[in-house]
C-alpha cells in the first residue's frame, strides 16, 4: 500500500467531484469453497483498495460529503477468533495506516445508514458484480437485491472512473513492477518450451515463478498450441514441432496489487515455419503501427482501425483476403481473422475497472458502441489521455468453426478467399501485446521489452 497522504488525497478529490451525500464503499469478503474455513486466495475490491488502501476482508466505508467525515468499518477480533486468525492490528490502527480517525463495528453499518437516510441524505454506491456485495448493499439500503445494480450511483461511477483512468507516477512504478515478473514468466516460458512437453509444465514453471516473486497472477494465464481459443484455460495439450504457442499472461505486483497484461507467440520447434513467420510478421506490422499512433486526443476506435486496415492489407498480400482493402475493413470482413477489441485499460485491474461498466470506461456520448461483429467487441474506443494505460494486442487467427459457417453463408466473399483461407485450418492464431502509458506528447512502452521480432524469439529459444 502506498502512504496514507496518497489515500486521503484520492478521497478528497472524489468528495470534489460527488458533490452531495453519502458515499459507501464495500471491501470484498472471503470466497468460500466450500465451507467457512475453505476459502480462495483473497483479492480485494478494486475501487476500494484505491481510495481505503487495505487489502483484507470484512471491511467497508463512508464519506459524509457534508461534513468529509470518513469511518472505516470492521472487525476487531475476539479472543476465540485470535485463536485461529492470530493476533492482527486494531481496527483503529488500520484506520491510522490511511488517514482516517473513526472507525466503527461493522454490524453498526446497517444502522448508521438508516440514520442518514431518515435525514433525506442520498447514500451512493458504485455497481457491484459480486453477488455477496449484492446482497449486502440490498441488506444494507433495504433494496431488493433486483434493483441493486440499477440504483447504483451514476454520479459516483463517472467520477471514480475519472479518477482511477490517470495513472499516477506511484501507480506506473508498480504496474512496472509487475512487467519486471513478467519479464521473467515469459523469456522463461519460451525457453522451456520443447517438442514433447505438455503445456501445463510450462504453465506450473511460471506459477513458480510468481511465488518466488511474491506475486500471483493477474488473471488465469492462457498457454496454448489451440491460439484461434480466444481465452483458452486448459494446459493439457502435448506441445509438437510444428506448433504455434500463445502465451497470454501476467503478473500483479507483489504488494501494490497492480496488474500487468502481456501477450507473445513463438514455435514450440524455437523455429517459425514460412507460413508462420509470414503470419506472424502481418500482426506485429500492425502492432508496432497502433503503438506509434498512440498520444494524447488520439481516438482508440482508430487507433483500432489502423490496426485492421494493416492487417487486412497483409492477408491481401497473401491471398487470404482480396479486394479493396478500406471497403473490406467498414464493412466488418477482417474480423473473421481478427474478431475482438485492439486492447482496454489496466491498472489495479487488468481489464482496469469494467466492473463499473464497459460502456462507461471506454465510451462517451460522442463515440457510441458498434453492433458489427469485432469492433462491437473493443473494450476502449476513447479519446486518449495523458495518463492513460492501455493494452495493445492485435491478432490474426483462424477459427475453423467461425470460417465454414462464413463460408456457407458466402459472407464477404468479395474480400475472402475462402479457398485459400481452407488451406489454414490446422494454424491456430497469433497474438502480440503489450502494456502503452500514454506521454505527455506521445506515449511509452512500459516494462523490459520481452523479445517479439522473429529473430528474437528464435535467437532466445535456441540458446
């Protein structure tokens, strides 16, 4: 955690922007596996580790905006409780850790805002998509459980997502931490990958890794030969010559909880075929051109854009697409190849705050949310802003499934040679990605550069 004087900043800057009320915050609670004392590693709320800091259960808060009043809210164990937890700060000391000075019993939550409410006093909360936070709001505030979602705060959502999107110095510092493991996860991962290994060996030697660094995972990593799986979490595959691997995977900071997202994609054989290579090079074409686009007003729709004309002109090239190119990209034909988003933002989240609503990270009222397939699944379409941390992670694969059905319904054959495109069934995909803090003028690739030109790649496998 950071010092309190950077929490108590955070908190009066959103009293600034919410200007009336209440303001309630949820910690996350323990996730149980099956019994109390069976629980899942712990991961605190987001919105409520930036503004309270404390990365435990059991925990909640509220800022009277009238008087900027601020209680925490816990539990002080007992002495059974220490029995089996061990002796643990006070409440009240926590509270010293980040600024504030009242805190209170948790079970006294209910009534005291009760008591607000019977004063008319509006009690903001931000949407929750944990069903115990649901509940707990709809015990909470007398809602049923229904409406919760609903009655969140638009006010609160806009303001905190203002907020979190411009990422401090303190916060680039440990999103840069993570990309330091992550350097580790994926040089090693490419080294230990070999012709005859299944891939959760290569999975269980980065997970080694993460415990040496202190660290976990920033979401459940995907590694597999099966590249045209978007998200594809199962490592039971034997790993051949001849195979594509894509490793998309991360670490979080081993205490600032911030995330990291990193894609590369390399031969098992330490060695690209013709085919592959030719692939290979179309996407981190169009991956190097979407970083140097990346600056400040930048629309992230055409930084996407940019990104699918690239890729549509280099299957072109080779047969795959035909046709004029900036027609076949409007009209939504790339997306067979390159069916999702250029990327979405990170911070204490990988995909950084969309819990509070997809639309409202990465839409406004001036750019509105495609229905076409592909580009209705970019996360971010914005403007860009100083302070902005964006993912960019373009990708060519082919989707068997996706390309007969296509081609039964002879869509887009005007700008597909589905002959041609026959002849990839058995490729899988390629993805490449990288984390962009967006500059003052322009931008900058964070963390160690992990090898991603061909000659890198094949130079570190083989050593």
């Amino acid at each position: 955690m950071f010092k309190s004087k950077v929490y108590i900043k955070r908190r009066k800057e959103l009293q600034e922007n919410v200007k009336s009320g209440i303001i309630l915050f949820i910690g996350n609670g323990e996730s149980q596996v099956l019994i109390r004392d069976t629980v899942h590693k712990f991961r605190q709320n987001s919105n409520f580790l930036y503004y309270w800091g404390l990365n435990e259960p059991g925990l909640a808060a509220l800022i009277d905006i009238g008087t900027g009043k601020e209680i925490l809210f816990g539990h002080d164990l007992t002495t059974e409780e220490i029995i089996w937890e061990g002796e643990q700060k006070k409440l009240a000391e926590k509270a010293k850790l980040i600024g504030v000075t009242e805190t209170a019993e948790i079970s006294t939550l209910k009534n005291v805002l009760l008591n607000y409410r019977k004063g008319r006093r509006k009690v903001h909360y931000l949407p929750q998509h944990l069903d115990d936070n649901i509940l707990k709001i709809s015990e909470l505030l007398n809602v049923s459980v229904d409406h919760v979602k609903e009655k969140h705060s638009v006010e609160l959502t806009k303001a905190v997502i203002s907020q979190r999107s411009i990422k401090s110095k303190k916060e680039i510092y440990e999103i840069e931490k993570a990309l330091k493991i992550s350097y580790k996860l994926h040089t090693s991962a490419m080294q230990k990958t070999k012709p005859g290994k299944y891939e959760y060996e290569i999975v269980e030697s980065m997970e080694k890794i993460l415990i040496s660094k202190g660290s976990r995972w920033a979401y459940l990593p995907i590694f597999t030969i099966r590249g045209e799986r978007l998200h594809n979490h199962h490592y039971n595959n034997k790993m051949q010559k001849g195979n594509l691997v894509i490793n998309d995977s991360g670490a979080e900071s081993s205490n600032g909880l911030y995330s990291s997202d990193i894609t590369r994609t390399f031969p098992v054989s330490g060695k690209f075929t013709k085919k592959q290579k030719e692939i290979y090079e179309i996407v981190l074409k169009s991956q190097l051109a979407a970083i140097k686009a990346i600056k400040p007003g930048v629309k992230y729709l055409d930084v996407h854009l940019l990104t699918a004309r690239i890729i549509a002109e280099g299957l072109k090239k080779l047969g795959l697409m035909k046709g004029d190119v900036d027609s076949a990209v409007k009209a939504g034909a790339h997306a067979l190849f390159f069916p999702h988003g250029l990327g979405h933002m990170m911070g204490l989240d990988v995909h950084d705050m969309e819990d509070l609503g997809e639309d409202y990270i990465g839409y406004d009222d001036k750019i509105k949310r495609s229905d076409q397939f592909g580009l209705a699944y970019l996360r971010f379409a914005k403007e860009l802003q100083i302070g902005h941390v964006v993912t960019v992670e373009p990708g060519i694969y082919f989707i068997p499934q996706l390309i007969k059905q296509w081609q039964s319904e002879n869509k887009f054959k005007e700008f597909i040679n589905y002959k041609k495109v026959n002849e990839y069934l058995d490729f899988g995909g390629v993805r490449i990605e990288d984390n962009i803090l967006v500059t003052k003028n322009s931008h900058r690739v964070l963390g160690k550069p992990i090898p991603k030109t061909v000659k890198e790649i094949e130079s570190l496998m083989n050593k």
